[in-house]
C-alpha cells in the first residue's frame, strides 16, 4: 500500500516591492503642504533667531563687520580675510559653535522643507498643476529646491573650516566661499519666484 502525501506547494520568494523607497519619498514630500503654516513659522523662528545673534552679538565679536553669510553678493579674499583677523581664534570658535554647529546645521533642511511645501500648496491652487501625477508633483518640488540646500551645507562646511583652521584661509578658499555664497542665494531666489508666480497666478484666477 503506498501512501499518498500532499504534493508540496511551491513557494515564490516575495519580491521587494519596487521603488518602495521613491514612493515613500513621495509620500511624504506631498503631505508637506498641510504643515506649511508650522513650517513657515517655525523657519521665521530660526531665522530672527540668528538674525538677531548676527546683529547683537557676532558683529561685535568682529568689530562691527558682517559675517561673510550676510554678504550676498559675494566678497574679496582680503575682505574675508579681513573678517576673520577681526574674529581672531576665539570670536571664530565662538561663531561656528552658536552658528554654524546650531541654527545653520538645521536651517538650510528647515527652509529647504518650508519652499517644498509652499511650492506645493501654492502649485496646487492652478488646475493644471494640481491635475499632474503625485510623483511628478513631489519631483518638481524637490528639483527646485534641492539645489539650493546642497550649495548651502557645502558654503557652511566651507566656512566652517575657515573658522576652525586659520591656516586654510587662502585666495582660492576664500574666492570659493564667496562664489558659494553667491550662489546659493541666486538658487534660493529660483523656488521664491515659482512660489510668488503660483500665487499670483492663483490670484487672478
């Protein structure tokens, strides 16, 4: 007599599920509209914040000149160099650490997450753009800004070393501070544009 077993079920490993990661970043790139007013707020915060220590206190650290972030149109090496002999050692410790090791480290994501969500909010408000796929949405929305935010880490990390290593102050680092500096607020303006040309556009419609 010969006994039957059940015949064994075949098993189909379990794919990853494909572009798990994109779809999540989509995700959550698409909910940013509905905390742009804390997002809005909570950059203002932030920014009166290190306003108010640019003003009250890092300019007296050197003599009345303005931190080489204010300066938006860029500057020479020598007036750079003349910053940071104002600042000496300890007014350059004393600006990276309340500066660029606090409010700067979180900034630039903070701003960077308050333009995505007013590109979207302000984008949605036209029919056109709100008809486009969620994806398409988000990816604008981050190609806009993303620029922006890794010119500014790479302008803090430059300056950074600059203030941490004397000895690294030279023409060329100092000229490519600048040259970031400048940049970066030439790509700030590009998602402020879009931003007021969506509500514009929203406006009249």
């Amino acid at each position: 007599m010969t006994s039957r077993l059940p015949a064994k079920a075949r098993t189909i490993p379990a794919e990853p599920e494909q572009y798990g990661l994109g779809r999540s970043l989509t995700a959550t790139i698409l909910r940013l509209p509905r905390h742009a007013a804390a997002l809005c707020f909570l950059s203002a915060a932030v920014f009166i914040a290190m306003t108010v220590m640019e003003f009250f206190y890092f300019r007296q650290l050197s003599g009345g000149l303005p931190s080489l972030d204010m300066r938006y149109l860029g500057f020479t090496p020598d007036e750079g160099m003349a910053w940071l002999t104002a600042l000496g050692r300890r007014g350059g410790e004393t600006i990276l650490v309340w500066h660029y090791l606090t409010f700067d480290l979180l900034f630039p994501a903070l701003l960077s997450l308050t333009l995505m969500s007013l590109v979207l909010a302000t984008g949605r408000r036209l029919q056109n753009f709100r008809e486009l796929p969620g994806q398409v949405q988000s990816i604008f929305a981050l190609v806009l800004v993303l620029p922006y935010t890794l010119v500014d880490y790479a302008q803090n990390i430059v300056v950074a070393r600059l203030l941490s290593d004397f000895l690294s102050a030279n023409p060329d680092s100092l000229s490519f501070a600048s040259a970031l500096i400048v940049t970066k607020f030439a790509l700030l303006a590009i998602p402020a544009v879009v931003i007021a040309a969506f509500w514009l556009v929203g406006q009249r419609r």
